[in-house]
C-alpha cells in the first residue's frame, strides 16, 4: 500500500488531538499601566513662546528643525540622516531585532528536513566475518503544537522588543538631531560674536592710535596709552579664543553629518535662525509623542510576555514527528515499494522534579517586568521634567532678554555720550575704556541670550518629541509610500533651499 494512503488516517487522528488540546496562552495579557502625566504643564501658564495646541498643530509639519527656517541648517540635518554612523548602527540594530522575530516566528511551523546516506557495517572477524551495506533516504517532519502559548509568548515578547529597537532609533535620531542644532546655533552665537569683536578691535585699535598722537602732543599721558594697548589686546585674545571655539563646534558638527572635520566647511556668515510658535499640547500626549517613552512601554511589554514563557514551562509540551522514505541493504531494490518505511507519533515531555527552577524563572519574569514597569513612570516623570525645564528655561531667558535689551541700549548711549566728551576732552581715557568694556559685554550678553533662547526652543521641541508618533513608528516619507492618511513625525525630507554645507 502506498505511503501517502498509510498516513491517511493518522494524519487526521492527530489533526483532531491538536484541535481538541488547543488552549489560550498562560501568563498575563499585557495591558499598558497608568503613568503618573497630570492634567497640563505647570510652566506653560507662564511662558510666551508657546501657544496651547490645537489639533491641527498635531498633525506633520514637515521635519522639527525646519521651523527654525535655516537652509544650512535643513541641509546638516539632511547629511545627518543619511551618514551619521550612530545612526547607522541604530538602524542595524532594528534590522537584527526583524531577523530575530522572523526566527521566533519559524518556529510555530512544522520543521521539515531530509537525509539520504549509506553506511557500510560488519561483525566478526577472519571466516567468520560479516559485512552488509545499508541505504536510507528520509523525510522528517517535526512540529512543536503551542499548547500552552510558550512559542505565541515569545512572538509576542519579540515584536515589542522589535517595537522597542524601532523607537530606540527614533530616539537616537531625535537626539543627535538636538545635538547637531544646538552645536550650529552655538557656532552662529560664536560667529556673531566673533564680528562684534572684529568691530570692537577695530574700534580699540583707533583709540590706540589717538591717544598715541594725543601722547606725542602733549594731551595724553603714557599710562593712557598703556590702557589702550591693554584693552587692544585683550579684545584680540577673546576674539582668538572664539576661533578656537568655533572650529570645536565646527568639528563636533563635522563628525555629527560623518564627515572628517578636515572635509567639512559650514557656510559663513547666515542669517540668524527665527525663534518658532511651539505648540505645546496635554502632557499625556507624550505617552505618544516621545519615542523614549514607547521604547521603555514596550520594554514593559515584552518582559511581560516573557512571563508567560516562564510559565508555561510548568505544562507537557507536545511535538508532532512524523517521517516517510526508504531503506534497503540492497541499493537495487532501495526505491522500490518494499523498501518504504515510515513513522508517525506524538510526544509528551514533561519536566517532573527541578528542585525548584522553573518556579525561579517566573519570579525572575515577575521582577523584570516590574524592573520595567519601574523604569516605564520614570521615563516619564523625566519627559514631563523635561518639557516643564524647557518652558522654564524659555520664559526666563525671555524675561532676560527684555531686560538687556534695555540694558544694551543704554550701554550703546552711555558709549556714544562719553566717546563725544572723551573727544571733546571732558572725560579722560580711563573712563571710555570702561564704558567701551561695558558696552562690549552687553553686546555680547545680548547675543548669549538669543543663542541661549533658540537652544532652548530646540529644547523644547526635542521634549515634545519632535512630532514622532507611537502609533506608526514611522517616518512622514514612509507613510507616504505605504498609502497610509496617518501623520507621524516627520524625519528627513530632502531640503537643498538656501545655502547648503560645504
């Protein structure tokens, strides 16, 4: 009788046994905890650079930083995304959580293999020897049934963990996106000032020069020039310690868009960033809107699936063998009908004594699910910190700049007032070189806090997430390509607007 009609009927016996123990999968259905977000942000009533969100202010508005509306920097975040080497190896990292679900997944369907060999044997020896040839050609098929969901649990508790690998990267590319805007704003603040100080040099450089004239007239006195000189240069050796600051910043970008410092130029001399509206919305939002967050949630979600893993190790586990071919001594007769043999079985395997083991992996799974769940409230107790830091930070540095803006303007007159007595010959040198002093750090202080205002609305935006969206995971590009009318975050659009990196 042929095989195939062999293994009718205990194919369908065993087909029913598996329909009939088939059972749901122990161990806790995950279900997200609550998080301690309150019902707004404390700082936002007190802050103006923001506006309370609306929910159109929820849907993509194209990458976070073009808001700043900088060519150069749109073009820096373009190389970012595309040649950061950390970003890199983020994205291999999700790309090996992808194979290591596709192998879990492997695993719930029945294994198929084959063999075909031959193997020469004998006893005895001299007279009495004996030799014979064997030839075998087989498949075999073998299938763990998930009773008990363990296989279904470690699916589960592999694709939170590549959800989890999927948010790691949003959040690594969220942060050196931060970490690129913030250095270019500094390098423009160091720019900016490096051009008051090329001003004031010059400035220092006339006063040297007229109280040297006024010296060999006869109006000065050489202290006088002596002040002068020293003012000179000590107005030269900030303006050479900007220099340096500014090649540190420009490095730092450099090996941000991964490129060496040595093949990397920043377009010189741009316009400064514009201070955006940021719309800041419930603080519950950021359950959906920071990808540090999902990340640490999905941590949450696979240390609970594994508790079912744990737990199903305490049930019998049932694998399915079944195996057909041929064996035969005689290689003539070894694909012939005679020669056909074949094997089908269940078998139960059930762990009966472990002196307490299986009992210690869930306790194990138990306390690294509540490790997580940990972790999980004070991912975001740091995200609230975060945000309400930021709008701290903006609304001070706001107040700041009202207040030296009125403290620059009556530097600037003081200056314009004692430089007309100092050339009238009211007021002697040493007092213009203090209200030249005065008026080059208000100059500066001025600029520090424009620089410090637009670094801390990049603050700001990054603690709100930069528009990323949990519920997708991806970027506006892929969502567009996918069909799909959900907006998420946008990530990186090709921007060559304005002036570009060199």
């Amino acid at each position: 009788m042929p095989i195939s009609n062999v293994l009718i009927f205990p194919r369908f016996a065993l087909a029913a046994m598996v329909m009939a123990l088939s059972a749901c999968a122990v161990g806790p259905d995950y279900q997200r905890p609550q998080a301690p977000v309150g019902e707004h942000f404390r700082e936002a009533v007190r802050a103006t650079a923001w506006k309370p969100a609306e929910p159109a202010d929820l849907n993509d508005r194209g990458p976070w930083w073009e808001s700043l509306n900088d060519g150069v920097l749109n073009a820096l975040m373009q190389s970012l995304n595309e040649q950061n080497f950390t970003l890199q190896q983020a994205q291999a990292r999700v790309r090996q959580a992808q194979a290591t679900v596709s192998g879990t997944r492997a695993t719930q369907f029945p294994q198929v293999g084959s063999s075909v060999g031959t193997t020469r044997r004998g006893s005895g020896s001299g007279a009495t020897s004996q030799s014979s040839s064997a030839y075998d050609a087989s498949v075999t098929v073998n299938w763990e049934v998930d009773l008990w969901g363990r296989i279904s649990r470690q699916v589960e508790a592999g694709d939170a963990s590549l959800q989890a690998s999927a948010a790691d990267l949003a959040a690594t590319r969220l942060s050196l996106q931060s970490q690129l805007a913030q250095t270019y704003l500094q390098y423009r603040s160091a720019e900016s000032s490096a051009r008051v100080l090329d001003e004031t040099v010059a400035a220092y450089e006339r006063s040297l020069q007229i109280n040297q004239n006024r010296l060999e007239a006869g109006f000065s006195t050489p202290a006088d020039v002596a002040a002068a000189l020293s003012q000179l240069e000590g107005a030269r050796t900030q303006r050479l310690a900007l220099d340096r600051q500014k090649a540190s910043y420009q490095h730092a970008m450099a090996v941000l868009v991964g490129r060496p410092p040595s093949q990397f130029d920043v377009v010189p001399n741009a316009p400064w960033p514009v201070a955006p509206d940021i719309p800041v919305g419930l603080p519950s939002s950021l359950l959906e809107r920071r990808p540090d967050v999902a990340r640490a949630e999905r941590r949450m979600a696979q240390a609970n699936a594994q508790i079912g893993v744990a737990k199903a190790a305490w049930f019998p586990s049932l694998n399915l063998k079944a195996s057909g071919g041929f064996s035969s001594s005689d290689l003539s007769e070894w694909l012939t009908a005679p020669a056909r043999v074949w094997s089908l079985g269940p078998a139960f395997a059930l762990t009966l004594l472990d002196f307490g083991a299986r009992r210690a992996q869930v306790e194990q799974a138990q306390a690294s699910y509540d490790e997580q769940l940990a972790g999980y409230r004070q991912t975001v107790l740091d995200a609230l910190k975060e945000v309400e830091d930021a709008l701290s930070e903006l609304y001070g540095l706001e107040r700041e700049q009202a207040s030296q803006a009125r403290s620059l303007a009556a530097a600037r007159e003081s200056l314009r007032l004692t430089r007309n007595q100092f050339d009238a010959g009211l007021v002697d040198f040493l007092s213009l070189a203090q209200t030249q002093a005065t008026a080059l750090s208000a100059e500066r202080q001025a600029l520090d806090l424009e620089s410090q205002r637009l670094r801390a609305a990049v603050k700001l935006m990054v603690a709100l997430g930069g528009g990323w969206d949990a519920q997708t995971g991806m970027t506006a590009e892929e969502v567009a390509k996918a069909g799909m009318k959900k907006t998420v975050a946008a990530q990186p659009a090709a921007s060559a607007s304005g002036a570009a990196a060199q």
